[in-house]
C-alpha cells in the first residue's frame, strides 16, 4: 500500500468517526435541550458552574493522560454550545434591542464637532453632510452635552485610527452619555509640517499638535531637538503655531488649517504610513438605522471567570456573523472591563437579532449602541 492509499485509508476512518460524532453531539444538543425546559419550569439557571466541571473531570479521568489538556478543552467548547443552545431555546423573542426603525435626516439641523474650522473632524463633518450647518466645540465631552441636550442633531467624533488604534475616550463618553452611533466614515489623515511665512525647518524649536498628531509621526519627529506642545486637537495647533510669531514655531496638521491660518507647508505628508486614516462616527441623542444599515456597535461586560468573553462571542460564531472590531475599556472596579465591539450586519435581520439576545444572556450588562451604514 502506498502513502496515497494509506492516507485514503486513515481519512476514510476519520470521516466515519466523524459521523459518530456529529450524531453523538445532536443526541446530546437534544438533551441538553429538555435540560433547558426543565431549568425554564424550574426558573433554574442556564450556567451550573459544580456540574460542568463535574462533567470536565469525568472526561479527563476517562481519557489518556497526553490528551487530557484537549478533552478538557473539548468539553469545555461542547458545553459552551449547549449553553447557546439552551439560551435560543430560553430566549426566543424577548424585547426589542433598539426602537423601531427611523431612517437618518442627514444634515437636518446643527451638527457639531471639537476643535475649530480646520479640524479633521470638520472634514469628516464635511464629508458625511456637506450641506449642515456646522458648530465648533471645545472638547470631544461638549460634542456628547450638545447631542445629548438636543442643542445639536448630530455630533462628530473620531473613535479609531488606523496606525494608533482606538480613540478610548470617545468610548468612554458613548457609554457615559449613553448616545447613539447613526453613521461612519473614514478620513485619509495626511499631516503636514506647517508654519509661518518665512520659518525655515531649521529654525523650528517648538511644535504643536494633538498627542495622536505626534504618535501618527514618530518617524519623522525622531531625534529632532524640538520642544512637542500637545493640544486639543490638530487645526487649534495651527492657530497657535501662527499666533507665535517668533519664527521658532511649527504645528503638524492638515493643509486646511495651514491655508485658514496663513501657514506655509513646510514638509508634506510627515505621517509614517501614506495609508493613515482615522474612522469618524457620527452620534446621535437617539437611534436612527434602515434596512441599508449594516453595522451593529455593541457594549457590554462579562463575569469574571476563564471563558466568559469567549462565550459571550460564541453566538456570533455559530450564525457566521463577523467580527469587525472589538476594544476593551477598565470599568469602575480594578480588574473588570468593558468591551465594545462592531459587528457586520442589520439588527434588522432576525437571526442576528436572535444571536444579539443569546450573547446578551451571557453578560452582565448588554447594550445595542446603534445600527448604521459604513462608509
């Protein structure tokens, strides 16, 4: 017998063990299901921590020892599963996630955004309602305050960039507001050295810029003897860089802040990656999707034990829906987190609604945080 038919032979074998299996494992799903009616009768709860490492340990004592490590993560993964089970069984139905569907009035009243005109969030502001009437504030806080107050319709924030990664603060504010994410887009961030007429490079000694400004070019600021002034964003550097007037002075912002504030492009394009952009959300005091949203942003947070975020994450693998990104923030006590994560697909769509509930069960606290279209 040569190698080919010896692995037709083993394969061959492995696929009627296979079958064993997944017969095996639809006998005990149906189990594991009456278990759920009986828990529902019983108003017991679905995670019985003694039992399943009862089962954990039974399993291992029967395997061999070199894969005892696999049978427990085996059981613990088959487990994990019939609790899902369990949970579309128990929670069918259930309250809406979100109010009903309105579709988004872009650029129907004041949208506000931090910083001054200049800003990279003016320009996603821009980009996103090129006809709104538009309003500087000073912080990110004052963009939630102003949503939230309905002294503006939409807020502009930046929440990731695609060299430095999650805007944590953004986060923290959309959970401390409890506003809502209506829409997204991404802007190509292009930094530029800017300063006065007549400053040459080599007479900078100070530079201005948002902290992200100075992450987003490390390679071209390292080494340089140069004084870095952080600021609340890019566009108010550039108001400060030219209020200098000492002719020691430069900013790193965008060519829209060098041309409204009377700066010269001293050196181009300084960012260390030419595909540096930022992702700008847009929020809103209430929920506003349609059926061509097609992004979910959830928050939420797990118990504290081996295998709670996996299992909150399961329903989502078992109905194939992606997970676009997920970020974690410190909660109000030491050692606990809250995740927010973005998944891809309508809340609209009953089977992910339906993972949406599962994964909720799991969890502490569990909150949709809006359905929009990507951009």
């Amino acid at each position: 017998m040569d190698t080919k038919e010896r692995m037709e032979a083993w394969r061959k074998r492995i696929d009627e063990i296979d079958d064993q299996m997944v017969d095996l494992f639809a006998a005990r799903m149906e189990a594991s299901r009456q278990v759920a009616e009986e828990k529902a009768r019983q108003n017991l709860s679905i995670l019985d921590t003694a039992r399943e490492q009862e089962v954990v340990d039974r399993a291992v004592a029967r395997a061999r020892g070199d894969l005892s490590g696999e049978v427990s993560l085996l059981m613990r993964a088959v487990m994990a599963l019939s609790r899902e089970r369990q949970r579309g069984f128990l929670f069918q139905g259930g309250p809406p996630l979100l109010p009903p569907p309105r579709a988004p009035e872009w650029g129907r009243g004041p949208c506000v955004f931090q910083g001054v005109p200049g800003a990279w969030s003016e320009q996603a502001l821009v980009q996103l309602f090129p006809e709104a009437e538009r309003r500087a504030v000073e912080f990110f806080e004052d963009v939630f305050i102003e949503v939230k107050g309905r002294r503006a319709r939409y807020g502009v924030v930046a929440i990731e960039n695609s060299q430095t990664g999650a805007i944590g603060e953004t986060y923290d504010l959309l959970r401390r507001y409890g506003c809502y994410i209506v829409g997204r887009t991404w802007v190509e961030i292009r930094h530029c050295l800017l300063a006065p007429e007549g400053t040459a490079l080599s007479d900078v000694r100070e530079v201005f810029s948002h902290p992200e400004g100075f992450k987003q070019c490390h390679r071209f600021l390292h080494g340089r003897a140069w004084d870095f002034t952080s600021c609340r964003n890019t566009a108010v550097a550039a108001v400060q860089a030219a209020a200098a007037k000492d002719g020691r002075t430069a900013a790193i912002g965008s060519r829209r802040a060098a041309e409204l504030n009377d700066l010269r492009v001293l050196v181009p394009d300084i960012m260390d990656s030419a595909a540096n952009r930022t992702s700008f959300v847009v929020i809103a005091a209430e929920p506003e999707y349609d059926i061509q949203s097609d992004l979910i942003s959830i928050t939420f947070s797990t118990a504290h034990r081996s295998g709670a975020l996996c299992e909150t994450l399961l329903p989502f693998m078992a109905q194939g829906i992606n997970l676009m990104r997920i970020e974690s923030r410190p909660a109000t006590t030491p050692d606990r987190y809250r995740f927010f994560a973005e998944l891809s697909g309508s809340i609209l769509d009953e089977e992910i609604s339906a993972a949406l509930r599962q994964a909720s069960a799991t969890c502490e606290y569990f909150e949709v945080i809006g359905c929009y279209r990507g951009a």
